[in-house]
C-alpha cells in the first residue's frame, strides 16, 4: 500500500534523469523517498490532510547534482576562513590583496588562500617577487595555492616555518624553486607544497572547530548550486570524524562518499594507506559513506608533472623532465589497487597525462582478469587520452571522472597550450567519443580547482558548448560536445551509479532518496550559452528542503 506523501509537488518540468528517459509533471514523497512520479492529476489524487502540497508553476525539477569529485575539505576551508584570489590576478595584484589582508591580521597569523593562476605562477620564481610578498604581508607567513592545487607560493616567514633554507635538500617528489644562484624564490612545485601546509597546520589553535566550520560551510555551498551527492575525493581522518560528528547532530545536509588515500598527500594532512583504511572502516551510515581509496598516478602537465606519450614544448616550467612520469611503476600500481580491492573498496586515479591513462587503464585490465567486473575503478581527469585508448575505457568498465570546470577556455587552458603540442591540444577532453564508445563519463568539479564555488551550471554548458560560459569564439576540440541530455545525465545518474549509490540517488524514480531541485528556467527551452545563468531555487535532500533561495535574499 502507497504511503500518504508527505509532500506532492505538482504542475511541474519533471527531468527525471532515468534510464528509459520518462518524463512527468509530478512527484509524491514519503518518508524521505520518491513515491509516485507521474501526472499531476494522479499524483495529488495521493494527498493526504497533512501532506504539503506544492504548485512548481511549469519550472523545471531534477535530481540533485552528483559530483563525482570534489574536495569537500580544500574548498570549505577556501570559503570559509581563507583569502580569495581571482585566478586571472597577477603579481602586482595579488600583493595588493595580501596587503590588505595583513592589516587585518594579528602580527603572527597566517595568511592562506588562492588561486595563484597557472601562468602568473610561472613570474613568481624570483627573489624580487619573494621580496615583494614578503613587504605585502608585513612579516606574517604567507601560504597561496595554485590553480591546480599541487603548487604553493609562499614568503620567507613561511620558509622559516618550514624549516628550508637555500641549502635544504628538496622532498622526494617535490622542488623548492631556487634562482641561478640558489636562492630560495618561495615557489613549491608538487611534494614540496606539502612542507608549507604541515607548517601552517601546526599553527592552528582549534582544529575541531576549524575542521567543522570548514565542512559545514563546504555543504550549505553544494546545496546552494544543487549538489546533493559527492565523491569526496581524498578523504582524511578529521574529515570522516567530522562528517560523522555533524551527521549525528542531524547538521549534515550532503551525502558523501569518501575516498581514502593511499599515499601523503600535498594539501591535506594525516595518517594514510593501510592505516587510513583500517581507521575507516568505523564509519558507514545513510550520509557517510565510505567506498573508495585515492591513488595519485602523477601530477599535473601545467609544471610538467603529468606523464605524457609525448614530449612536453620546450617553454615554460622545465623541469627536466621531457615528457613527466608516473608515481607508481606498473607492478607497484597494482599492488595498490589490489589493496584497496581486497579491502571491499574502489579505486579513484588521478590520471592527469595520456602516459598515466594508459598505465591506469593497463593495471586495471591486470585486475579485471583477477577480480571481474566488480570492482569500480575510476580514472580522472582526462585531460588527455590517447585515441587508441580510448575504447578501453568501455571495454574495461572504467568509469570517466570528468572535469568540464577545468577545460572551458580558461587560465588553465592557456597554460596547458604553453606546455603540450597544438596537435594534442586539439585532442584533448575526448568526451563524445568516450560516450560514443559506451564508457561511463560522470562529472565532478574538482572544486575548488579552477572555481571559487562548485558551479555545475558551468560545467553543463561548457559539455555541450565546448566554449567559454555564454559563448565564444574559441573553442575546446567542438567535436567532442555532449547534447544537454547527456551532460545532465553525467551530472546525475551516471556519478551516482560510478559512486555505487546508483540504487539508491541519481534519478526521479519511485524508490529512491528524494534529492531534487526546483531551477530558475527550464534548460531545455533555452540557448545552450544560458545554462550557467541557472540558479537553483531550492534544494530538496531525503525529501527536505536544505536549500531556499528566497530565504538567502
């Protein structure tokens, strides 16, 4: 017997994102699931006395947004205690904000933020500009991220922090960028940024305070841009301590699948691979979940970290590496995955070349031979993917972690022109051919990488456009775009299948969690360019609403 909703919501644009592509005007919901989706005739036909009735007005509903890569940690800690940066902010500009910063700061505390942009991190290395941070900040220490995270710009208190002088040997995987003389310059590439974080973390008065105001700040912002599901991506202690705190206390208002990471990691600090895995397995509940292991294959082609096929142009941050390397050599790569395959978990690889994909995607087939089908694999970014790798994808079951936040014409995409060939530019984000070949491609922002907020209006547009956010000239490889049906569907169902909630969120259907949102226009009556002008009007998890725009007004 169908329970009385407790809340209909009628005369609506129903996208619900299943399988067989139904479309309907309404929805019932009882006990925080999907009852009923249908007509609004014989869904209010359900209502009870008490069952909330609303009218949508014609607007469009949908399923909650999956991300199937965010970074709940990095960018609730951006928003809620750090200094923002517009990434397109050169040097000068940048001191300027640091400046004004400092004088609102005691004369010992920290100064963290970003986004430093790729190409203004390539002017930073020098002695003069280190000179130039360290007057802006007035002797406080000073730790900036990049635009991909893995790099840090910092000033000489910073360094003293951390205990490097000109004369200290750089970490394993890392440089402390130095002039033709040696000097210090305060540019980290990689492992080294790690130094400063474990520095400034050591810092910090209160961490549980911190650490809760960071991932409460880093949900009410999904829920205000209608993320209502994420793959966090490289899962901490703290941060599984705290979810599971906030959850308890009925203040959690995501669900989240986390990630533990196999290795240290640059920007978040603790305890990791066997140890991290035993820890977590404490932890497991209706919003906590804890499914997948992290493993970091490379680094990243904008400091020519990211292994690539070919060699990188000879401009730029050379670091002596023609075409990058991977982390792990193929034999250590499967050890890895299949610890965390014998632990009951999935796999997420940060693949950032076309090298990395190919030695992802050959470990992978090394373990379906082992374990079959089950296990879930994931390979992110794919910047890069070489064309007879492509239908790997398919023929594996990997699933594609997308990143359209990353590739729309941007400061990253200029850097990246200046590192990799035109012929590989003109290659590069292969999403149709991925879709044409019957592989999973599920989206994730990678927040906050390139963003200040988790904006997957951007993403949609930029999927099925292949330009900049409302329209431009250039654009990224346009043979590879979406239709707007696919890029919802990367953004809904397919993540939440990649996660392994595929049963239970993703899409309208009697059944599952009621995660939905009520938009400011109906995507498919308008220009593609106008999509990032989306605005979410309210945000529904388990049938409550998390999110009102009217009561933010």
């Amino acid at each position: 017997m169908t329970k009385t909703p407790d809340l209909i919501v009628v005369h609506a644009n129903v996208f619900t994102a299943d399988a067989a592509g139904t479309t309907a005007e309404a929805l019932a919901v009882a006990d925080g699931e999907f009852t009923a989706v249908g007509s609004s005739e014989e869904v209010m036909r359900l209502a009870g006395p008490e069952t909330v009735v609303l009218d949508a007005g014609g607007r469009m509903l949908m399923p909650g947004i999956c991300d199937v890569h965010i970074h709940l940690g990095l960018g609730g800690a951006a928003a809620a205690w750090e200094l923002q940066i517009p990434p397109h902010y050169g040097p000068d500009e940048i001191c300027e904000a640091i400046a004004a910063r400092a004088a609102e700061l005691g004369p010992d505390e920290w100064i963290v933020g970003g986004i430093v942009g790729s190409l203004t991190m390539e002017k930073l290395a020098n002695v003069d500009m280190l000179a130039k941070l360290d007057e802006a900040a007035g002797g406080r220490p000073v730790v900036l991220k990049d635009d991909t995270m893995h790099n840090r710009w910092v000033n000489s208190a910073a360094l003293e922090a951390m205990g490097v002088t000109d004369d200290s040997p750089d970490p394993e995987g890392g440089t402390c960028v130095r002039d033709e003389a040696g000097r210090l310059t305060g540019v980290l590439w990689e492992q080294a940024s790690r130094l400063a974080e474990e520095a400034f973390v050591a810092s910090i008065k209160n961490p549980e305070e911190r650490y809760r105001g960071t991932f409460a700040t880093a949900a009410k912002l999904c829920n205000q841009f209608g993320v209502t599901t994420v793959c966090e991506a490289a899962t901490m202690e703290p941060a599984l301590r705290t979810l599971s705190k906030l959850e308890a206390e009925g203040e959690l208002t995501l669900r989240v699948m986390a990630s533990t990471v196999a290795r240290p990691l640059l920007a978040e600090l603790g305890i990791t691979g066997k140890e991290l895995l035993s820890v977590s397995e404490q932890f497991g509940s209706e919003l906590l979940h804890v499914g997948f292991v992290k493993v970091f294959l490379d680094g990243v082609p904008m400091t020519r970290t990211a292994s690539m096929l070919d060699p990188y142009l000879p401009l730029g941050c050379n670091h002596g590496q023609s075409s990058g390397e991977c982390l792990y050599d193929l034999g250590g790569l499967v050890e890895e995955l299949e610890e965390a395959v014998s632990a009951g978990r999935g796999v997420k690889i940060h693949a950032a070349g076309d090298g990395s994909t190919r030695m992802a995607l050959d470990a992978i087939a090394i373990m379906r031979q082992r374990h079959g089908s089950r296990p879930i694999f994931h390979i992110a970014h794919n910047l890069f993917i070489d064309q007879s790798d492509v239908q790997r994808f398919s023929e594996l079951g990997v699933v594609a972690d997308a990143s359209p936040y990353l590739w729309y014409p941007s400061i990253i995409q200029d850097s990246l022109a200046t590192c990799v060939s035109a012929e590989t530019m003109k290659k590069s984000w292969p999403l149709r051919d991925l879709v044409d070949s019957g592989a999973t491609v599920a989206a994730g922002s990678d927040w906050p990488v390139a963003l200040p907020v988790p904006h997957p209006w951007t993403g949609i547009e930029t999927m099925v456009t292949r330009e900049a956010p409302g329209g431009s000239e250039e654009t990224v490889n346009p043979a590879q775009r979406l239709t707007l049906r696919e890029a919802l569907i990367s953004f809904t169902r397919h993540p939440a299948e990649a996660m392994g909630l595929g049963e239970r969120v993703g899409s309208i259907e009697v059944g599952k969690s009621a995660d939905f949102l009520v938009l400011s226009q109906n995507l498919f009556d308008i220009d593609a360019r106008r999509i990032h002008e989306t605005n979410v009007l309210a945000t529904y998890l388990r049938g409550t609403r998390v999110y009102d725009a009217n009561s933010c007004a």
